[in-house]
C-alpha cells in the first residue's frame, strides 16, 4: 500500500501541475484513435507503473481526446523488447518507456550508461542527469536514433544474486551460470568476471533458477521482491551497484512531427512528471532493500571499498572495449561528471 500511495501521490502531483496544459480545442481528427506505448515490464513494477502514470496523464491533461494505452511485457514486439526501436522507426508503436540498452544492437551510443561500475552510487548518477550539457548531448544521441527524447527515470542500480555461494570476489564467480539479458556487453563482462552467462528471456529465467539450471541472474532488487526470487533458491545476494540503466521516455519521430505545439507540451511534461516520481519510488525500494532481504532470510553483502575495486580492475578490458565501440566521446563525458561528483 505504501508504494502505491507513494507512486500515485507523485503522479497525483504532476497531475495537479498539468492541469494548465490541457488541449485547446483542435479540428476534429487532428489527433490518432489510439497511441500505443511500449514497456517491458508491467505495473507491478516501478518501470510499468512510469507507463501507465505517463499514459494517465496526457489522457488526463488532452481531456480524453489524447487516448494513450500502455502495452506491458514489450507485447507490440512479441515480447523482445530489442525490437522496440525499429517499430518505433517505423511507426508501429508512437512512444516508449524502454531501456536503451535493450536497443543498443542497433544504436550502440544509446547504451553509454550501460558499462560496468560505472556509477558509484545515487550521487555519481545524479550529478549526470542533472548535468544540463550532457543531457542534450544523450538526447541528441537519441535523436540521431530517430526518437524525440522526453525525460529520463531510472531502472535501478542492478544486483547479483544466485543459490550456490556468497560472493565476495571475482574469484567467487568462477564456472557460475548466470542467467543475462540478450547484451553481448554484458555477457563480455561476466565472461572476464569468471562466470558462465547464458542469455535468456525473463520468463525462461525463471523455471531455470527454479530448477538449478542457471545459478542465479542480476537485477534490481525490487525484481528480485516482486518476483520473490528467494523462492527460486536465489539464498545470496552480493550488493555491489555494478549497473543502473536509465529508462527513456520517448516518442518516435514521425509520431511527435503530427503533433501540435500544444500536444507537444503535454507529452514532455506529462513524462517528466512520470520520471520524477518513478525515480523516487526506485530510490525508495533501494533504501529499503537490506531489510526486506533480511524480513525472507536472504543474505545480502555488501563489498568493501578494495573489493568493488577488484571487481572493477576484472571488467576493464571489457569496459574499455565496449567504451571504443559505444562512444568515446559520450561515455567520456560520463566519466568526467563522475569523477567531479567524488570532489564535491
């Protein structure tokens, strides 16, 4: 009750602040039956409660006339979210509150906040999405990509978890099967960590974890709650922020080009009322995770400052390689802000 007290007070808020951008009248047919937005997951988690919030709010602020609609489980691609893009491109979905890095197969710079250990904490990632130049630097990437940027949420520093062992080092994680998401950058980096990562769906993960047939997977941890992945053997959890993807609020670009100035409006401000309060409840269930872990006997470990940098030192050829191929220039820029936040 709480999280959704906390979600719908924040967009009830937003709501209140939108109430001025309400459409004017406009011709008749000037505006689609329906516009179809994309999420990967659905409302039981922060990610899908964003889309409903983002869809609610432009409904609520066009008086009706704006019928937007969610599809959760990435379901106007069958289910692989790594062809949101391309229907984007071409027209078969209108907006998106996606992960880029479920795109960057197909536009790589898009994935610039996907490498390992990147992000320290909340501080080192806020002080990037505050950073006003970078951001028009991201969204101009995102342009480049064919979409209209909008706002930027978070999915959520990501964790490890799996049923054999505590992990302490990388040494830990020798022969460890564990379940990724189809990201060669990803399986790259667990591969130089000493595991064995096997690419496979959410919903093939997890009758495999069940079954012991991969040992365990990284996620959020409000993945690993909603999912009660303590269910599925998943005993230990090693917390050690290696990843925290932003989720992109979008709108394809043929989309946004029918829309008016005053449509236009209500798009950018409704989504950036959604991310604001997505933000704060992902920061609320992180803030919350260790006792909700200790409340289902899981143990959670936390490394020392040495051992994150053992950790980190493991995935630099890794880092370093996919850092060439993403953008230079972009992950670059990241890691200036980064370093200035420690100084702060």
């Amino acid at each position: 009750m709480k999280r959704r007290e906390l979600i719908c007070g924040a967009a009830g808020a937003a709501a209140s602040g939108l109430a001025g951008l309400a459409l004017p009248a406009l011709a008749q047919g000037a505006l689609k039956s329906e516009y179809r937005m994309s999420s990967v997951l659905p409302p039981a988690f922060a990610w899908g409660r964003a889309a409903e919030t983002w869809a609610r709010l432009m409904r609520e602020g066009g008086q009706g006339r704006m019928n937007v609609k969610a599809y959760p489980g990435a379901s106007l691609v069958q289910g692989d979210a790594t062809r949101e893009l391309t229907a984007l491109r071409q027209g078969a979905i209108d907006l998106v509150c996606g992960s880029p890095s479920n795109w960057s197969g197909t536009a790589r710079e898009l994935g610039c906040f996907s490498l390992p250990f990147l992000f320290p904490d909340h501080k080192a990632l806020d002080a990037v999405l505050n950073n006003s130049a970078f951001v028009s630097q991201y969204f101009d990437a995102v342009r480049r990509a064919g979409l209209e940027p909008l706002a930027l949420g978070e999915t959520g520093f990501r964790q490890l978890s799996n049923s054999k062992r505590p992990v302490h080092s990388p040494a830990d994680l020798k022969g460890m099967k564990l379940r990724l998401p189809p990201s060669p950058m990803m399986s790259d980096t667990f591969q130089e960590l000493g595991a064995n990562p096997t690419v496979m769906s959410w919903a093939d993960a997890q009758p495999a974890l069940a079954s012991g047939a991969v040992d365990g997977c990284e996620n959020p941890m409000e993945l690993f709650f909603a999912s009660k992945m303590n269910m599925l053997g998943q005993k230990y959890v090693t917390k050690w922020n290696y990843m925290n993807e932003v989720l992109l609020f979008a709108v394809s670009r043929s989309t946004w080009e029918g829309l008016g100035k005053d449509e236009r409006a209500l798009l950018r401000d409704s989504a950036q009322a959604a991310a604001k309060a997505q933000i704060a409840e992902v920061r609320k269930f992180f803030a919350e995770d260790l006792r909700q872990a200790a409340a289902v006997n899981v143990a959670v470990y936390e490394p020392t400052p040495a051992q994150l940098q053992e950790f980190t030192v493991s995935t630099r050829r890794s880092y370093a390689r996919w850092k060439a191929q993403i953008s230079p220039t972009l992950v670059g820029a990241i890691e200036q802000i980064v370093q200035n936040s420690r100084k702060a």
